[in-house]
C-alpha cells in the first residue's frame, strides 16, 4: 500500500473530548502502523464560534497525548480555494441558490412528516426563474446554497463497515454555503482532503450520511476519492449516549483529575476492539496492534472505572525516573508507594505520612500493646524486622490476625490500608516508628 496521508480535523469550539481523541487516535495510529503521514486540519469556517484559544488547547491536548502532526493547516485560511471549487460546481449546475427561510423549511419538513414522507428538501429553488431571484433579493433574502445530489446510490468499500449502499435520493440536497455566505464543513473538507492528498478519511459513524454526498462532491471536483472508514460511536458504561457528559470528559478535565496520558490512550484504542484493554506504554505499541478489522461495529463502552483502573495499572508498572519530576520522595519511596496509587496526586498523602510529623490512631485497649511494639523495636529497621515485631508481639500478648497488626498499621499511619508494613517501617525509620508507637507526634 503507498504510504497513508490521514487528517484529523476538529473545529475549535471546545476542548477535544474522549469521543473526538478516539478519532484522532484511530487516525494517528494507523498513519503510524503504515508509516504514513498524520496531517492536524482545524475547521474553522463556523468563524463566529471558533476560537484561537480553543485551537491551541486542541494542540496542548494532543501533545500532552503524545500526538505529533506531520503538517497541520486551518481552513480560514482557505476561503479562496473553497470559493473556487463553488464556482466549479455553480458552473456545472450542481450547486445551486435557495431562497427559504429556516421557518419556511421547517413547515415544509413538518408538513412531509405529517403526510407520512420523509423530510427531503423538495428541490423548489431548482425551478426559479431568474425574475423570482431577484424578487427574492429584492426583499433582501440572501441565497444559501445546495449542492444536487445526483439521486442515484452511492457504493464504497469502507475499512470498518465494509460494502456501503446509500440511496442518496432519500437525502436533502446538501447545503455547502450558508445565507450569511459562510461555509458548512462538508465542501472545505473535500476540498482539502483533494488538496492534501488525503488517502483515508477516518471518522466517527455519524458522517455516514455526509460521507454519501461527499463522495459525490468530490467526484464533481475531482478524480481522488479517499477510502472511507466510519469507526462506531462511544456510549457510556450503561450503554446510553455520553453527549450530556462530554464536558466532563474533556482531556483538560481527565488530565487535572490525574489520568495519565497513555491510560486515556490505551483504553480509547481499544475499547469497541477485538483486542483486550490493557496498558500499553506508547502509542507505537498500540499503533503495532491497530487494525481496522479488529474493530467492532457495536458501540465502543467507556467506563470512567476502567480508565481509574488502567491507570493504577499504569503508574504500578512506572519507573522511578519516569516520574521523578512530579513526585515528592526518593526511589525507594516511589516503589513501596506506587502499587497503592490510582493517580499520581495519591503519592502526595503517602509523602505526608511518611515525611510529616504527625500521630497514628491509638484506640485506649491497645496502648500498652503498641508501647511493647516500640519497646522491641531496635534502632535500625531492616526489611524483616517487621515479621520479626510480629512474631515477637503474638509470642507476647497472645494476640493473632487483624487485632496483631491494625494496632500498629493505624499507629504508625493513621490508616487502615496501604503499602507492605514491611516497607512502611523501613521508610519510617526506627525514631519515627517508636515515637509513633508510643503516641508521640513523630
Ligand atoms: N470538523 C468535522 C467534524 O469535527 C470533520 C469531520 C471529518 O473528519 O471530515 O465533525
């Protein structure tokens, strides 16, 4: 196969989401699986609701994700081009001028619903004279412009759906320019998918439909047709839409919450695939295992508990060094403490265990026991001398199970889970674990 070139293209009205970063990623790990090129394409033509800071937050999110873009390009730029191949559609008699109002359309819609029909643009403004036109005009009406599909069926072979068969009869005649003169993004994009060579248009399923009238647009401006391939939608762990929750599920939000990169990445990449959610450490490594046949056509599910999963996963499997800069602490620190971690911030609680004064929980029944814990203890603490406490006390007091350890693991960190006390006891040190033991602030 020659070298893919893949584009993705969000607008610049919000931040990138778990729904849009999944496209991104299917575009960025196949261009990387083929060695092809990923192209980052902002459509901005909607000028009114896209902003500079919302593109630049769209490239911090990407970069935080580890993404790199061959080229990238943003459509404002580019009204020249699309205004050329409009003309080129105008002159062929494919693109044509309608005078309805919203209010208009909406009636005419309500109307074919009521009767039973479906809501197809009824192709009114194809039999205007140019007296009517100018009629309209000089009621100060502006023309939005539709594009004439050519009411046959369009056929493609797409890369996850497989033979696709849309009777574009049973479409509206799309419209590629607005009243105001602005354009919608269906004809910049075929424009700029012809201009950059675009060799796979991979996107989400709700494009099906557009991808129908695409093809035909594209077909009028050109003889390169991409390939298509039309990835399912996420839904949330209860199967429903995540549309209400996207906002909470922007990478902005993930990322503040503490979800590590590659977490977001690996279980994006997988989900709704043949291939089991694990953690992966770069995207090449899950850019070796993508397939577009590995993919599914039911819904991928995204569970906010798999992605805390994963990335406990993650940071248990993380490397000292990997981490150095943003946790507090040594190596030995960061090893004892990382296998009870589910974000990186949790690592600061365990900091302030071990490193800040501070008093364990002694309940008044265990006392004299911790008092003879700390009596035993000597004054270097080794990896053993944890089991060696534990025997010593139970020879001792008589006490067995939870009642022999609770006591000291509450007293020495004020908590009833944690990492190994084996451990623990050696990042205490002998001063801290007595001091504590005997109910001192330590
Ligand atoms: N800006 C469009 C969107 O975000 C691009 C769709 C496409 O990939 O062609 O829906």
């Amino acid at each position: 196969m020659a070298k893919p070139i893949v584009r993705f293209a969000p607008s610049p009205t919000g931040r990138l989401h778990v729904g849009n970063v999944r496209t991104a990623l299917m575009n960025v790990l196949f261009a990387k699986a083929e060695e092809g090129m990923f192209i980052l394409r902002i459509d901005d033509t909607d000028v009114a609701r896209s902003t500079a800071e919302y593109e630049q937050g769209i490239k911090d999110d990407l970069s935080w994700l580890g993404v790199t873009w061959g080229k990238t390009f943003k459509q404002s730029e580019r009204f020249g081009m699309y205004d050329e191949a409009a003309d080129k559609l105008r002159a062929a008699g494919l693109l044509y001028p309608c005078y309805e109002t919203s209010d208009e359309l909406d009636r005419q819609r309500k109307l074919l619903r009521v009767a039973g029909k479906p809501p197809v643009y009824n192709r009114a403004a194809l039999d205007l004279t140019d007296e009517q036109k100018t009629a309209y005009e000089a009621e100060g009406r502006t023309p939005h412009w539709r594009f004439k599909l050519s009411g046959g069926v369009v056929t493609w072979t797409d890369m996850v759906r497989g033979e696709q068969k849309i009777d574009v009869s049973s479409l509206s005649d799309p419209v590629l320019i607005r009243g105001d003169g602005s354009y919608l993004y269906t004809l910049p994009s075929v424009v700029d998918d012809i201009e950059a060579e675009i060799t796979h248009v991979i996107r989400g399923e709700d494009h099906v439909t557009n991808s129908a009238a695409q093809i035909e647009v594209f077909q009028a401006l050109s003889t390169h047709l991409p390939t298509f391939a039309h990835t399912p939608l996420l839904v949330g762990a209860d199967g429903k839409s995540l549309s209400k929750r996207i906002g909470s599920l922007s990478m902005l939000e993930l990322r503040e919450q503490g979800i590590e990169p590659m977490s977001i990445a690996s279980l994006l990449a997988k989900i709704g695939t043949s291939d089991a959610v694990e953690i992966r450490h770069s995207l090449e490594a899950l850019a070796s295992e993508f397939s577009f046949t590995k993919i599914g056509r039911a819904p991928a599910r995204f569970d906010e508990k798999d992605l805390i999963a994963l990335n406990a996963k993650l940071l248990h499997e993380t490397a000292y060094e990997d981490v150095a800069d943003r946790v507090p602490g040594d190596a030995a620190f960061w090893n004892i403490v990382r296998a009870n971690i589910e974000k990186i911030s949790d690592v600061d609680s365990w900091a302030d265990i071990v490193l800040k004064p501070m008093s364990g929980e002694i309940a008044d029944e265990d006392g004299d026991f911790c008092k003879t814990a700390a009596e035993f203890l000597p004054d270097t603490v080794l990896p053993e001398t944890w089991s060696a406490l534990i025997t010593h006390l139970k020879t001792e007091t008589g006490r067995k199970g939870k009642g022999l350890f609770m006591p000291l693991r509450l007293a020495l960190t004020g908590q009833q889970h944690g990492p190994s006390m084996d451990d623990m006891l050696v990042l205490l040190g002998a001063e801290k674990a007595k001091a504590r033991l005997r109910g001192d602030t330590a």
